[in-house]
C-alpha cells in the first residue's frame, strides 16, 4: 500500500516502513487537498487509523501516473486495480478535481435535452471515446473526429456549426494551430464546451484558448488534467449535471485562472455513472448475485438475451448486456439495443401522459370515462370510474383477440382490413408486407364498446388502455407520441423510448420478439409484438413502445424522484405520489394508478413476497408480457429495469416466470446494500 505525504519523515510518523511509502509532489498534495478530499490528508495517525489512512489515499497513485506520462515513463490507459473500495474512492478523487474554468451563461449543466442538437468532437482522436460514449447515455449526439493532417477543416467546421452546443475534447498529442482554428470557429458560429485532457502548462500555452477575448474563449472550459477513462466518463458527467463541478486549481494558468480557481456547477440532477460502492452497495455481491441469476436462465433457455440497468441514490451501480438478439446467436445484445416494453408502455406512455396532463388541470383520474371518451358515451362503459379503471377493479373484460376479426376462416386476411402493399387507407404497417385499414380502430373501440362487463372487483385488464391514447390528444391538442416525446421523453434525454423504432433504427439495433404463426405469419421484428396493439397502428396504450435500458430508466429513475429530473419538475410531485400510492388497500387491491405495487399483507420477508422480500410498500413498478419489468423504490433510492424478448421464439416460454428471474435480481440489489 502508499501512503501519501508532504515528506518522508511525516509518512514514517504514520508507524509505515518506507517500503509501503510514496512521496508525492507538495503541489499535487495541495492540488488533493483543495479538491474537498483533506479530510482523508489530515487524519490522526494513531495505529487503528493507518491501515485505513494507508488503504484510503492509495488513490493518489494515480495523480503519479500525470508525472510519469510527461516523463515518457507512464501510461495513459492506468485504471484503478485495487478492489471495489478503492475503485469507487479513485473514481470520487477524479471526479472532485474536474475543474470548471469558464461556464458563461450557465451553459454547464446541459439544459433542454429536447431542444438542443449537440455534436461531440474529439480532437487527436479517430475512434469513439469513453468520453462521447457516455455524452450519449444523456442524451442524441452526433460523433465527430479530428487529427493532426486532416485537410477538411472547412468542411467539419460547417458541419458543426449547424449544432446548437458543440462539445469538444481536446486530447493528448500534437495541437495545431489548425485545431485551435477550428475551435475558434466554433466559439464564433455556435455554442462550445471544451474539455482538456491535457495537463494545465499545455492549457496555458494555447493563449487562443485560455485568451479573454470573447471571440475566442469558449463558454465552457474543464480542465481534466489528464486523460483515462475515468476522467473522460466523469467529465461528459459533469456537462450534464450527473456530477457536480468541484475542483480548484493547484496551480496559476497565465493571470487569468489563479491557484484555487474553480466554479462550482450543480450535480445529482441527471444520473450519474459509477461504482457499487459509490452507492453504499457491494460490488462483490451485486455483480456475483445478478450474472449468476441471468446467467441461469440463459442456460435454461429462458431468453436469449436481456439487459439489466439498476441505479441507487442517482447513481447507475450496473449495467450490462448479456446473451443474444436470438438463439441462433447471429448478434450480441448491447447495451444501447432496443426492446419491445409489452405492458410496461402502460407506465410508460399513456400513464404518464395522464399524470402531466392531471398536472396542467384538463385531466382528473376521479372523474369518469365518457367524461372524456365519446365513443363510450351511452355504453355501460361511460360511467365506470376512471380511479377503477386504472386500478383493474372496474370490471372490464381482460383481453379481446381483436386479430380474429382481420382473418378468414381458412387462415387468410380479409381484403378490406389488411393488404400486402400500401396504398389508399392502407397506410398503418403491422409487420412486413402487411398495411391496415386506417379505420380499424374504430372496430376496436366498437368492440371494445360492446365488451362484456363484468363484477367491480380486481381483474387485470388492458381495453381502456386502448382509449387513452386518443384522449391524451384531444386534451392536449397534440398527436399522441409528439405529446410525450416533447413533454416528456425528450426533456429526459430519452430518445431510445419510442413507437415505430424502424423508422429510427437499423434492425441490428432492434430485439425481435416472437415468430406469430397465427396472424402476421413471420417474425416479429421491429413491430410490436402485441396484436391489438398492432392494430391500432402501434400506437396504443396497452403496447407498442420500444426502449434500451438506459433510456427507459430516466423514466424510472425520475419517478423514484417523484417527477423531478434535469433540474426541472416534470411531473407535479403530488400527482405522482398519488398514483403510486395503493387507492383501495382495504380491498387487498395491490394496485396503484397505473402502477403495480407489492403484495398487501404478505410482506414478511418471506419467498411469497412480491416482487421481492425487500421492497418496500412505498415502491412502485410494472411487468410486460414479453419479458420485461420496472421497479422504482423511493425509500431506498433504487431503480432498475429488466429487458427481454423471453417470447422468442414463442411465448409459450413460460421459464422467466418460473425461475422468478427478474424479481430475483431486484432481490439481489437489495440485498447487496452495505450502506443504507
């Protein structure tokens, strides 16, 4: 082990032999200090504090590793090596030095993710970085590159210019005097964010930089002092108000950003990237516990493939993509990779809808449906209670194979319903070489009209999910996706949460689902998988929307916050703890408005428990049909999502739910907690 000190004879009073003793410069010493880290530089050095004194600024090893590389004796790729503990400590060393020199207009955090195009350029770099890979876990980006000896300066220069914020990473190598033009350019054209992975004396010999001319100086600037992957992951962090920026110089660059110099930005108001441990959990059970539980049902062919995203107290802890798009293991799941959400796009899409639009006034869960459904009015339907609905006390028939209606007898389609090409009123795409009448949901909503209806007690059932869709849009005056991705998914940054992902997507990036023998005849992939929903044109309440993990859990993550996230309140705080609250506990109805919720009375700890012995009353959640499930838990700041294609090649695969594979992992979150 290393322990840090000013000199020798200080580190010797620490009771270490000089074997286990690691001198550091007085000014990377100050530098640590004044990055809020002193408390660990100034502990009492009696004989129960030295182990950890020793173990706890191990860390500063990596502040060498700057010293060394100028010498020509390091390398840049040194990550942290030495256990869960000190990893998490080394990743909170690097992210309180990230020094914040300009932040005009308050640029730093990112704000508008809906409105704001951004491009990421690294310079001295021709492959993707950490650095851009995890700009884009926050929101769309666009990558760009540019080396020593490129000659389309020009080019790239108005290519970037068309962006509203331009983020740029100035890496170790050769700066010419071409790069510094072209970042000039940008300062003039557009807004830029430049972050230096380089050392401060190289910062203050580029006067075109660092130059108070306005023209010139971009209005973010972070210094990183070097360049890992740490410092890259933690910098695009810092941008978007994952983390906050802490640091102050430790040493004077030029007369314009003196010893101590920093501004401090706000951090906790997106998520953060980092450790187990970084979130009071350990990593040793946490990782062991959910690759082995995955890892089992891989093996016993319950999925394919799937990914697990899980964040406490605002942090991402895990994150990983296992297995393959299909059994015929033609491609690997990746973490950015979509999937068909089934049943959890009723939290997703038209729940959420109803909570913003309760929020603005022109929407009451405790009114009633023909208050705002015509096709229901003078139905048995129009007076049931929206409270009743939402909760599946209401009565309504569980599920209608509306799919039927679409087919002859002898298995082919009726012409006037489903053609092999587009044309006309045949424009909605159910699946390849298959266009719907556009007038079929309003058979649906007949069908649905006409339903039997049945005693007012708990009986999950998805009709009036087909409903909401279009009264989101006659209570908002806006298309139904354009409505959520504007107000909702967007000002998230969540731009891999959506319907019709072929027309975003190329099929590589898109999970299929499963083979549907009985109507469409083909594998599913890139539609959703539900047929009802199929026939609504994909747009519909009940299924239809698609998301990778990451995205789909700053939904997740900003109802563990009660609306809040990016700084702004999304969704008024009072409305969403009412509808993740339990509305009829006395009815042993373990539903809240929208929302699933753990057993009533069987919370003992025990097997039986749902989801899971840990979760507490106040979580919330919802499962999908295709293997997918979402659980937030604001007691003990967790969220975490599961996505699978479980129905590949058939949903008569019931080994997801008999193995108890997704509540299993939440389990394992919880039970890996080390610091509550």
């Amino acid at each position: 082990d290393l322990i840090i000190a000013e000199s020798m004879d200080d580190a010797l009073a620490a009771g270490l032999s000089d074997n286990f003793i690691q001198v550091l410069d007085p000014k990377w010493v100050h530098s640590a200090r004044i990055c809020e880290i002193d408390k660990y530089m100034d502990l009492p050095t009696s004989a129960d504090t030295a182990e950890y004194r020793a173990r706890q600024v191990l860390a500063f090893k990596y502040w060498i590793i700057q010293q060394d590389v100028a010498a020509g004796k390091g390398s840049q790729e040194m990550i942290p090596s030495g256990g869960p503990d000190q990893s998490a400590f080394v990743r909170d060393l690097y992210a309180h030095s990230l020094t914040v020199l300009n932040n005009q207009k308050q640029v730093i955090p990112v704000k508008e993710l809906g409105n704001t195009s951004i491009a990421c350029l690294a310079l001295n770099q021709q492959r993707m970085t950490d650095f851009q890979l995890m700009a884009g876990q926050y929101t769309r980006t666009e990558n760009y590159f540019w080396s020593p000896g490129s000659d389309n300066n020009d080019d790239l220069s108005k290519q970037l210019a068309g962006y509203d914020l331009v983020l740029a990473g100035v890496y170790p190598g050769e700066l010419t005097e071409e790069a510094l033009t072209l970042l000039s350019s940008l300062k003039q054209q557009t807004q830029l964010i430049v972050v230096w992975f380089v050392d401060p004396a190289s910062l203050e010999r580029c006067k075109s930089i660092v130059s108070g001319g306005a023209a010139l100086d971009p209005e973010g600037l972070i210094l990183c002092y070097e360049q890992n992957p740490l410092t890259e992951k933690l910098s695009a962090q810092l941008i978007f108000g994952g983390i906050s920026g802490r640091g102050r110089l430790p040493v004077a660059i030029g007369d314009q950003y003196p010893v101590g110099y920093g501004i401090t930005t706000p951090g906790g108001l997106r998520l953060q990237y980092g450790f187990p441990e970084n979130a009071g959990l350990s990593s040793e059970k946490l990782n062991h516990n959910i690759d082995s539980i995955v890892a089992r049902g891989l093996e016993a062919g319950a999925y394919p493939g799937c990914q697990v995203i899980v964040a406490r107290k605002g942090t991402v802890v895990f994150q990983k993509a296992y297995g393959y798009h299909t059994y015929e293991q033609r491609i690997e799941v990746r973490n950015r990779d979509l999937y068909d959400l089934a049943s959890v796009t009723k939290i997703s899409g038209p729940l959420p809808g109803l909570m913003l639009l309760e929020g603005m006034g022109k929407f009451s869960y405790q009114d009633r449906l023909g208050d705002y459904c015509p096709a229901m009015k003078g139905s048995d339907k129009a007076d049931l209670e929206l409270k009743d609905i939402l909760t599946h006390k209401a009565g309504l028939y569980p599920w209608i194979a509306y799919h039927e209606n679409t087919l002859k007898k002898n298995g082919q389609y009726k012409k006037r319903f489903i053609r092999p090409d587009a044309g006309g009123k045949y424009s909605l795409q159910v699946a390849d070489r298959l266009y719907l009448s556009n007038t079929y949901k309003e058979k649906i909503f007949r069908e649905i009209r006409k339903s039997k209806l049945g005693e007012q007690k708990y009986l999950y059932s998805g009709l009036a999910f087909f409903l909401f869709p279009t009264i989101i849009e006659e209570l908002s005056g806006m298309p139904y996706e354009t409505f959520l991705s504007e107000n909702i998914y967007h000002r998230l940054g969540a731009w891999e949460l959506l319907y019709h992902p072929r027309s975003s997507f190329p099929g590589s990036r898109i999970v299929p689902t499963e083979y549907d023998s009985l109507f469409r005849k083909q594998l599913v992939h890139g539609y959703v998988h539900d047929e009802g929903a199929a026939l609504m044109g994909s747009y519909a309440g009940n299924a239809g929307l698609f998301a990778s993990a990451n995205d789909l859990l700053k939904l997740i993550e900003m109802y563990r916050r009660m609306g809040s996230y990016g700084g702004e309140q999304i969704i008024p705080a009072d409305v969403l703890k009412e509808y993740s609250s339990y509305q009829f506990p006395e009815l042993e109805i373990r539903r809240g408005l929208g929302f699933d919720k753990p057993l009533l009375n069987e919370n003992d700890g025990t097997p039986k428990d749902y989801p899971c012995p840990g979760a507490p009353p106040s979580s919330f959640g919802h499962s999908g049909f295709t293997g997918t499930f979402v659980w937030a838990d604001p007691e003990n700041e967790i969220s975490y999502v599961f996505l699978s294609n479980r129905v590949h090649t058939t949903r008569t695969n019931q080994l997801l739910y008999e193995m108890n594979i997704r509540t299993n992992i939440l389990q394992s979150v919880y039970d890996s907690i080390i610091d509550p």
